[in-house]
C-alpha cells in the first residue's frame, strides 16, 4: 500500500505539472484578467503538494508538513479566484490575510508531525481546514453559475461538492477509528486510501474542467473577434457601395441639368462625402494594422466599429439627402427633438472642434420639436456647423474659437440660431450665398447652403445669414410646429 500510495502522488504531481505548464504557455492572460493567475498558481501548489508526499518517506518527513501546507494553499488559490470571478473586490489587506492561513496550519502541522499518536489530529488539522475552503468555494461557484447557468461551471461545482463530501468522510473516520492512532499516512487501510485519492482525484478533475472553461472562453472571444472583423468588411463594402451611389448620382445630376459645371459639382459632393469617408477609411486602416499585428482587444474592435456604423450612417445620410433633393421626392417627416438633433451633430463634429480648439455654448430652449425628416435637418446643421469650423481654423483668433448655438420655440415655429466668432462673410459674397456653388466662407464650395436651403424650403421653413455685431456668422433657420 506504501508504494501505490507514493506511485499515485508521483503521477499526480507529474499530471498536475503538466497542467501547469500546459496553461502557461497556451492561455495568454491579459492584464485584464491578472485573477485567472490564481489559477496558475493553485495548479503549481497542488503538483507541489503531491510531489512532497511522494518523495517524503525518501528524503525526509519534514516535506510532509511542505505538502499539507500547500494543499492548502491550493484551495485558497481557487478561492481568490472564484471571488474575482464574481467581481468581488480584494483589498491587499484581504489578501496578505488569505495567504496568512497556510503559514498558520504549517505552524500547528509540524509539532503535530513531530508527536507520536497524532495522526487523526494531523489529518483532522488539514481536512476541516480544507472542508471549510471547499464549502467557500461551492459558495462562491452556485453564485456564479446562477449568473451565467453555465453547465462547465455546474460540473466544476459538482466536483467541489463531491470533494468536499470525501473529505467530511475521511475526517469522521480518522475521528472515530478505534485502535492505533499513530497511523502512517502511506499505511492506511483500503477504505481510507479510496477515500482519500476520491478526493485528490476531483482536485485534479477540477483543474481538467477549469482548463476547458478557459479554452472555451478563448474559442468564443476568437469567434466574436471574428464577427467584429466580418462587420467591419461589411461595412467596407458598404462604403464602396456608397462611393459607387455618389458616381450614379453625378451621371444623374449629368442628365437633369446638362449646363452644370460637372467639375464644381463633383468636388461639392466630394467635399460633402469626405469627412465620414476619410473617417471610415483611417479606422479601417487602424483596424487592419491592429489585426495584422494581433493586438486587436474586443474593446477596441467594438469601440472602431461603432465609429465606422456611425460615420457610414452620416455618409448614408448625406447621399439620401441629395437624392432626394434632385430627385423632387416629398418629404417624410415625423415629431423629432430639435435639442437631440443638435447634440448628435456636436458628436460628429467632436474631433474637428477638438483638433482646432474651438468652444461651443449651447442654449437650447425645452421641449423643442418639430415634424420634420430627422436625417435632412441633422444635414443642414452638419453643414452650416462645418461652415463655422472651416471660419474659425482659417485664422488665429486671441479669444480663441467659439461656436453659439441657440433653440428657441414659440406657438408656431422652431427657431434655430447658429453663431462663429470667424471672419464673417465677405460683402461681394452676401448676395449669391445660398446660389448653387457659390463660395462660402472660407471653403469656396457652395452645394453646401444651397443643399441647406433646398432642404429647409421643401419643410416650408426659412433660412437665412445675419452679420454679426462685431465678428463673425450667423445663420438663422426657422421651422414651422405643423405640417
């Protein structure tokens, strides 16, 4: 019985060292998830653990004490890592006191060892020690699994309890045997033997499960990186599916009006469509740097997709408005939230008023809203707001660059007011600004006001521009509250 009981530790320590190096080299923790480390850890304690009670009748009993101490350890491991698992902070306070506990059973272990007919109190020391970290630990895995109702989880439960039930069994009967109490460890009965490698078996089930757990959670974040990078060649495709709509309608704005400067207009449409493109086209490029070199996290990926949905969105919405406007087609309106619309657009335009340090004041009346198509009017402040932006950056102002918006409403109309403190509108220029491409501002392509106009005329509302009192631009739009 003494050698099969030293044979099974040596393979156990062999298996469980395995694991070990097995989880090292194939699972990549992150930083993100420095709790799964626990893991690593309980592993290395437990293959410890077995290689001391292996070679302990061949060097010396002392690595027994070695051994208890780090089955222990081993449990307390997993309990660290169970905590985290369900988000539970630890202080550094809560963890210097976690690894405190092995140290104080190995100072109650070894004058234990050393003390002749102390066998059940050796074994009662470790095993209720151990029976009380597994209770934790069943407790720990039923709130986690009620969380997510995971079946690996609920077998890793299954095979804690079952642990936890051989150890409650080999503590009673080395509590209650009769005879001989100074029994040797590797000399046990058949009964106590099966008992115990019950439980050593289940640890190392345990670590079995943990490490499919582990896989299984790779292969599904590898499957939803997958879909992240299959979302954005979709929406790859559906920027060149846009860029080809832009050329159908310069062929058809080529058949309404065959005395269009097609030059100018091209470059309108291409000023229009630039922005949300050249957006799209530089997350796309990061996106495939950061997947080239691997380094891509799911946070990111969703953070770069949710940018490219939302500049394709603004793309999407430019080509609609102008389809629309040469098309004649009426417009589809419904009750929309001026104030929301205005703030939408500031997002857009986040990264231009951040780059070129400008401010924006807002003053937005209240329960301001209207009928009206959201994706037209969202277009109209698009431009006119660009137009302020294009103002400002074209020259250094001491103040500093600062964009005013301001709602207001009364019974019968929405009122919209957008102010720079840019250089204003040249006098030669006030006359033909809202004509199709007459300069604007500083950005010299007119398709914008004159889209702006257009769209504000079909909603039968009014635009217009007013001179500021000491510098810079304001445009006006009013929108009626019915149809």
């Amino acid at each position: 019985m003494e050698i099969a009981n030293q044979t099974f530790f040596l393979v156990f320590a062999l298996l469980s060292f395995t694991f070990f190096l097995s989880f090292l080299w194939n699972f990549k923790f992150s930083k993100a998830d420095s709790a799964n480390y626990n893991l690593l850890i309980s592993i290395g304690l437990y293959g410890l653990c077995c290689l001391s009670f292996g070679l302990a009748p061949w060097v010396n009993n002392f690595l027994l004490t070695i051994a208890n101490t780090c089955y222990v350890a081993a449990n307390i491991a997993l309990v660290i890592l169970y905590k985290k698992w369900n988000q539970e902070k630890l202080t550094w306070q809560v963890i210097f006191a976690f690894w405190c506990i092995p140290l104080i059973i190995a100072c109650l272990y070894e004058p234990l060892r050393t003390t002749v007919n102390s066998f059940s109190q050796r074994v009662a020391l470790v095993t209720i020690s151990q029976e009380i970290l597994l209770l934790w630990q069943m407790i720990l895995l039923f709130k986690f699994f009620k969380n997510g109702r995971d079946r690996v989880i609920q077998l890793i439960l299954g095979l804690t309890a079952l642990n936890f039930f051989a150890s409650v069994a080999r503590t009673y009967r080395t509590l209650t045997a009769e005879g001989q109490l100074n029994i040797f460890l590797y000399s046990e009965d058949p009964i106590a033997f099966g008992i115990r490698w019950i439980g050593f078996t289940c640890v190392l089930l345990v670590y079995i499960v943990l490490g499919i757990y582990y896989l299984q959670q790779q292969v599904d974040k590898k499957q939803e990186l997958q879909g992240k990078i299959n979302l954005a060649e979709d929406e790859n495709l559906e920027i060149s599916r846009l860029l080809q709509e832009k050329e159908l309608l310069i062929s058809s704005l080529l058949k309404v009006n065959k005395t269009v400067e097609i030059s100018a207009l091209s470059a309108s449409i291409a000023h229009e469509l630039n922005q949300p493109l050249g957006a799209s086209s530089i997350n796309i490029e990061f996106l495939q740097q950061k997947l080239a070199q691997n380094k891509l996290s799911p946070e990111s990926a969703q953070e770069i997709l949710g940018q490219l949905a939302s500049d394709n969105l603004r793309a999407s919405n430019i080509i609609k408005s102008l389809r629309e406007a040469f098309a004649g087609d009426a417009t589809i309106a419904g009750q929309h939230d001026i104030n929301t619309l205005i703030k939408n657009v500031l997002s857009f335009a986040k990264p231009e008023l951040s780059i070129h340090q400008i401010k924006v004041n807002l003053k937005l009346a209240p329960e301001v809203s209207a009928p009206i198509n959201s994706g037209e009017i969202q277009q109209v402040l698009i431009n006119i707001l660009n137009n302020s932006i294009n103002a400002i950056a074209s020259q250094k102002i001491a103040e500093g660059g600062l964009v005013t918006i301001h709602s207001s409403s009364t019974d019968q109309e929405i009122r919209i007011a957008i102010s720079d403190n840019g250089p204003g509108i040249s006098q030669e220029k006030k006359g033909q600004l809202f004509n199709l491409f007459a300069g604007v501002t500083n950005s010299g392509m007119g398709l914008g006001l004159w889209l702006c106009r257009h769209i504000i005329i079909r909603h039968n509302g009014k635009i217009w521009h007013e001179n500021m009192p000491t510098q810079g631009a304001r445009f006006i739009i009013i929108l009626p509250k019915d149809v």
